[in-house]
C-alpha cells in the first residue's frame, strides 16, 4: 500500500520555530515589561524610599499614599496565612495559572490585544511569585482613596497588572464570541 513519508525533522522545527515566535513574541515582552515595572517600582519606593521602616508616605493624599503592607494572601489580604505550606501553594497556583492562560490563548487565538492581556497577567502573577519567594510575602505599597470613601488596602503595579490582564481577557473573548479569533492562515467558511 502507499503511504505518506514522514515529514522531514527541520519541517517540524520550522513549525515549532514559527509558532514559539507568534506566541513569545508579544506574551513574553509584555510580562516581562510588566515584571520590570513591578519589581523597578517596588525597589524604587520599598528599598529606595525605606517605605518598609517609615511605613506609609503621603505623595498626594489621600489620592495616593505610599502605605507599606506585607501580603501573605491574595489580592486585599484575602487568604492570608503565615504557612510555608499556604506561600508555596501561593507560588504553585500563580505558576499553573500562569501556564494555562498562555496555553488557553495560544490554543484559542485571541490575537494580539489577548496576548498583551495574558502578558500583563503572566508578568503581574510572576512579579508577585517573585516577592513570595524573596520575601515571604508580596510588597504591597500603593494606597488610593477618593471622594469620602477611604480605601483600607494597599496593592502594588503586579496587582494592576494581573487586574487589567484579566479584564482584558474577559473583553477580547468575549468579543470574539467566546470561541478565540480564527488563527492566521485559517479560513472559516461563509454560510
């Protein structure tokens, strides 16, 4: 009978090449930018300011405080609990979200504004991975209150960037009716 030959192996490689430079061409730069902005703002103001000793810095209050804060759970403080047990279960939930949100998006196709989104929440994720493992705890430090409500928690730009990230995903999914944008090269048929 005849058969097909296999396809050569620097085929499956050009392939393989292709398909890592799509995907880690956008995701990769945008959570690294989000990681650097992250870890940089922290530094600047955590170390640079000694915020973590002076404890809180009006910068334009009560718009903006710099108001230190050492968070064991997740966002706000919700879950917080002063085990190894609960920081490293911290850290392994972060990186398999991490994991299946580039594997979601690159599996449904959502284009470009859905890579930037997973790259911000990727990079916000890691960026806080970073302190649990350096620290034991994320550095929280921005405060913002406005307009008579007072506002008790302290977050930091890995907050915002897994925030906006994830807000992103939502919208660009949902723009694309839930099912991801057709891959480059595809075609979908026309009724």
């Amino acid at each position: 009978g005849f058969h097909t030959p296999p396809k050569p192996p620097w085929s499956i490689w050009a392939k393989m090449k292709r398909n890592f430079r799509q995907i880690v061409g956008i995701i990769l730069p945008v959570a690294l930018a989000a990681v650097a902005a992250d870890q940089g703002s922290k530094l600047a103001v955590v170390q640079g300011l000694d915020l973590a000793t002076r404890e809180s810095i009006d910068v334009w209050p009560p718009y903006l405080v710099f108001h230190m804060a050492w968070n064991q759970g997740i966002n706000f403080g919700l879950f917080a609990a002063e085990t190894e047990v609960a920081r490293w279960g911290l850290i392994a939930l972060a990186l398999v979200i991490s994991a299946w949100v580039w594997i979601w998006v690159r599996r449904e196709g959502l284009g470009v504004w859905g890579q930037v989104a997973a790259g911000l929440l990727i990079g916000g994720a890691l960026g806080n991975v970073i302190d649990r493992l350096f620290y034991g705890a994320v550095q929280d430090f921005l405060n913002m209150s406005c307009c008579g409500i007072e506002n008790p928690f302290s977050f930091n730009l890995a907050d915002v960037a897994v925030f906006v990230g994830a807000l992103g995903l939502v919208v660009v999914n949902s723009l694309a009716g839930g099912k991801g944008q057709p891959k480059p090269g595809s075609r979908r048929k026309t009724p």
